[in-house]
C-alpha cells in the first residue's frame, strides 16, 4: 500500500498522517503500517481490543460482534482480544448459547487466520466482595469463560478486582482478592488458561497494592493486563468510572511495577496531536518499559476517545505502537 492509498483509507485524518516523521514515512511506504511482518517487525504483536468498536457494535450497530475477526485483519492485526459483555448471551440457558457463540467466534478467527488473545470478562459478581458466598459465586460465574477460552484456543481471560464494600480497606480487598484469585487460578490452571487482572479503577488501579495481591497468590497462571491508561483510584463522584478523576497513580511507575507479571499489554489511547503522538500517554516512556521487560507478547490497541471515528483512532494507535517501535528497534 502506497502513502497516497493509505491517508485516503484514515480519512479525516490524512492530515496529521501527512505531518508524521521519517520513520513513520518509511514504515508507511514499506507496507509496515499494515503488515508489520512485512519487512519491518516491532518486538511485539499487534491485538485489536473489541471495546475499540464497542460504539459501533453497541450504539450505532453498524458492525456485527460476529465479524470482529474479519474487521480486525481488514485494520492490519494479528490478534483478537474478545469483550464477553458484546455478545448477547441467553441467561436462562447459560453454558449452551456461550457453546454455541465460541463455536462461531471460533470458526471466523480461523476463517480470517486470527489468533484468539484474551476474553474480556465483566459482570460476573465482584471476585473482591466482602461476603464469602457471593465471592464464591463470582469465581463459579468466571468458569464458564475459562472453559470457553479453552474450546476457543485462547490463553487467557481478563477479570477485574471489584468489591464495593472490601474496596473501603486496602488489607480486607487484599484478602478477598486472594481468596477469589487463588481459587480462580486453580480452576484455571487445569485448562492452562492464564487469568490475568487489569488495572481497572479503585484499587486495582493502585499497581503497587494490586502487585502485592498477584505475589501472594503465587501462581503461575495467575498475572495482570497492564493498560497504559487505567490508573485512575478515586474519582470526584465515588463512583468508578465517569467523572474527573482525583487520586491517581503514577501510570509509568505501574506499568514497571506490573509487566514482570504482565500477560499482554493494552495500549490505551484517547487522543492525538499533529505529530500522531498520544495527548496524554508517553508511548515512547511506555513501550521503553515494555521491551526493557524483554516483552514479546501481544499490544492490543484500545481506543477510547470521541474526536476521531473509531477506525481512525485504532489506526491512529496502531501506527503510533509501530512508529515508536521503529524509533527503539532502528536506533533512530
């Protein structure tokens, strides 16, 4: 693909594509932007994280949670990272329309000669809550997506470490947060599927804390999903998500302290400058980190902004992973 072919496909942003540095010029007029295996190879793969479409799979319904697969190499990727909430499961008969949902998912991504990265799980019940029983019944809710990662040939999961009342305490999260984790773990570790944490909000968005739950849980199927942007732990509101955020963690310092125990990388982009660079993420800083981790595993791009359609922002964290890559790798 030529320069003039590859501004028309980004659209509206052409322009900042054409204000890029030489390095980006080159990887473009290569075919790297598209194919990083074509001449031009990052440290890592590329995985494209489904909440990146979740306004056009959700809102406008302009794209079938079924075609991700197909979208996804159409953008130039290699991995898939699922978000489980996209799909409509029926949940009077569970564990047969999840069965028949991996089935597919699994029949396209070999179609389109994807790999399956990640399931991301959420509503499940909080894994961190402060009462036994419904702790125990979050894990339970959470087998049901190892074993489908398992028919899926997908190595790990994604969980989050909620607990709205245990949350109120750093030493009560951090025991619920073992109790869940170990016993997830477990029941993971007989399919050899990796559970991994993100750094989510609250206080699993305090990576030192959350890296003290991970050491003793001790397990080698247990790790994290460090996202570049996630390290907001109190919000104006109280609320997790939504509103100006007033406690934050040092995102650079997190993602050292959690990539030891990383099992993939989310790369979390909001905006973009002139220069093509993110607005409020070093990705330089970043990816610095990651590859002095010796990290080789998958980057999935996660877009989360307004300004830019979501194919644009996507395309435009993409060719930001590759275009500082090139800079790390080539010396340049």
């Amino acid at each position: 693909m030529n320069r003039r072919n590859f501004i028309q496909n980004t659209g509206r942003f052409g322009l900042a594509l054409s204000m890029l540095d030489p390095i980006t010029d080159y990887l473009i007029q290569n075919n790297s932007m598209q194919n990083p295996s074509d001449d031009f190879q990052p440290f890592f793969k590329l995985s494209l994280a489904q909440w990146s479409l979740h306004r056009a799979i959700s809102e406008s319904k302009t794209l079938s949670p079924l075609d991700f697969a197909q979208k996804a190499k159409e953008l130039g990727f290699q991995g898939l990272e699922y978000v489980a909430q996209l799909y409509d499961i029926d949940r009077k008969n569970q564990l047969a329309s999840i069965k028949n949902l991996i089935k597919e998912l699994k029949l396209r991504s070999n179609d389109n000669g994807m790999e399956n990265v990640i399931i991301m799980v959420d509503n499940e019940g909080d894994l961190a809550s402060i009462g036994q029983k419904e702790r125990d019944e979050a894990v339970q809710n959470h087998y049901k997506w190892i074993d489908a990662a398992v028919e899926l040939n997908c190595p790990t999961i994604r969980v989050n470490l909620f607990g709205t009342e245990s949350e109120k305490d750093f030493a009560i999260w951090k025991e619920t947060s073992i109790d869940a984790l170990s016993k997830l773990s477990e029941y993971a570790a007989k399919s050899k599927i990796h559970v991994a944490v993100e750094n989510h909000g609250g206080l699993s968005s305090h990576a030192g804390k959350l890296m003290e739950v991970i050491a003793a849980v001790n397990h080698p199927y247990c790790g994290v999903l460090p996202d570049f942007g996630n390290f907001c732990i109190k919000r104006e509101s109280g609320e997790r998500w939504g509103s100006p955020c007033f406690e934050e963690y040092d995102k650079y310092l997190g993602i050292s302290e959690m990539m030891p125990y990383a099992r993939g990388v989310s790369a979390k982009s909001y905006d973009f400058d002139s220069n093509g660079n993110e607005t409020t993420i070093d990705y330089y800083k970043m990816l610095k980190i990651v590859k002095k981790a010796n990290f080789n595993g998958f980057i999935g791009v996660e877009y989360e902004g307004n300004r830019l359609s979501e194919i644009e922002g996507i395309l435009a964290t993409k060719q930001l992973l590759l275009k500082v890559a090139a800079t790390l790798q080539l010396g340049k």
